[in-house]
C-alpha cells in the first residue's frame, strides 16, 4: 500500500479519514485487479470534486475579472480545467507516485496518463472537501491552480485553437491560415477526415478526426506546437 506521509507533508494537509485520501488516488482498474483490497474506486470523489472545482473557479474568475463578459469568462474556466492543465498540477504534486492502478495501467503514459491524472486531483478536491469543508478545499485550490489563469489570459490560451492560431499567423506572417482536407476514409456514418492547415502556400501540420471542424481544430493545434506557440 501506498504511504501518503510524504505527500501530506508537501501539501501540508492531514485527513483526519485517511480512507478517503487513499480512495482518492484509486483507480477502477485497481479495484478490478484487487477485489479483496478493501478499497473503493475514486469515481465519485470525482464527480464531487469537478462540482467544488467549478465553484471556486467561478467565484475567482467572477471576481477578479469584473469587467469580463460571461462568454469569455466561461472559456477561461475551461482553459484552466481541461485536463492539460489540470493534469501538469497534478504531476508537480507528484500525484503520480501515490496512484493506485492495475499492473496495464501503470505502465500507460501520455494522454492515458494525464487523463487519470487530471481525475485524481479532481477526486482529491472531493475528498478534502468531505474531510475538512469547502474552504479548505478551495484553499487547495487556490494554491495550486488559480495562478495558471494569469499565463492563459496573458497567452490567449483560452481560446480555441483556430482562433488562437489565425491571430499567430496574421500578427506574425500575415497570412490567414487555411484549412484543405487531405484525405477521408470510411462509410458515410463513420467517416475519418485528415485535414492540413497551411499559412500561404506552406502545409504546417495536419490533423484528424470524424468531422472537419474536429480535424480542423486538431490541425491548429498541432500547428501552434510545432509553430512553438502553444507547448
């Protein structure tokens, strides 16, 4: 079993339940692997940690934004919890050493990873919320993720990437970006679209998905990573 000791000294918290702090960072698949553990899937503590989440994250983007329309403030909430963001929190906290996963699990990165990951710091705001109330979870909060809103804003990110990436071009090349699908396969009901998105007549980088508008999407932002203007 995991030892939490080094992780309640970094954040400085102590769970007065420590089942729920280890329930928190269990995964399904643990459960799966282990059914005599004794232990219960983080599931739950996630859809209630996503709820203390948005709340919080309202109430400080409501406040230090007065002047910010509903829309763009919207856009901002969904910048700083899209699993990205929430994710690389989560890996500087080090979360990744206490998760509870099956022996196929553990051995996934990458996007597998950083979703578990992105799950386990919102089932972690759920359980701080049941053992200590919602100021101290929105104290966790604050600490750790609201600051990331001050880079978005500054960078744009909030954005969706075609905007983002029609901006780039037109203040740095001056060129409106343009979308030619490259390729589709598949039946009518199931079609893949592969789109390229070029800046005059350079193809920068292409992307894939069951719509245009998806793989148009995914072609911007594989552009403004390779551009180096979005990590």
């Amino acid at each position: 079993m995991k030892n939490f000791s080094d992780l309640k000294q970094t954040l400085g918290i102590t769970f007065d339940n420590q089942d729920l702090l280890k329930q928190a960072f269990t995964h399904r698949s643990y459960i799966n692997e282990n059914p005599d553990s004794g232990l219960s899937h983080n599931e739950r503590l996630e859809y209630l940690g996503d709820a203390v989440l948005e709340l919080s994250i309202t109430q400080y983007l409501f406040h230090t934004y007065p002047n910010t329309p509903e829309g763009e403030l919207t856009a901002y909430r969904a910048a700083l919890v899209r699993t990205e963001s929430i994710s690389d929190v989560a890996r500087k906290l080090n979360f990744d050493d206490y998760l509870l996963l099956s022996k196929g699990e553990a051995k996934d990165t990458g996007k597998a990873r950083d979703y578990i990951l992105a799950n386990t710091f919102e089932a972690f705001v759920g359980a701080l919320y049941l053992d200590q109330g919602y100021n101290e979870a929105e104290k966790f909060i604050g600490k750790y993720l609201w600051p990331n809103i001050i880079q978005i804003v500054e960078e744009g990110t909030w954005k969706d990437p075609k905007s983002l990436v029609q901006e780039k071009a037109q203040d740095i090349f001056s060129v409106t970006p343009s979308y030619i699908v490259l390729n589709q396969v598949g039946p009518d009901h199931d079609k893949l679209f592969t789109v390229g998105i070029a800046f005059g007549d350079d193809l920068v980088a292409e992307g894939t998905g069951h719509s245009k508008q998806d793989a148009e999407q995914k072609a911007a932002r594989a552009a403004l990573i390779k551009m180096g203007w979005k990590k």
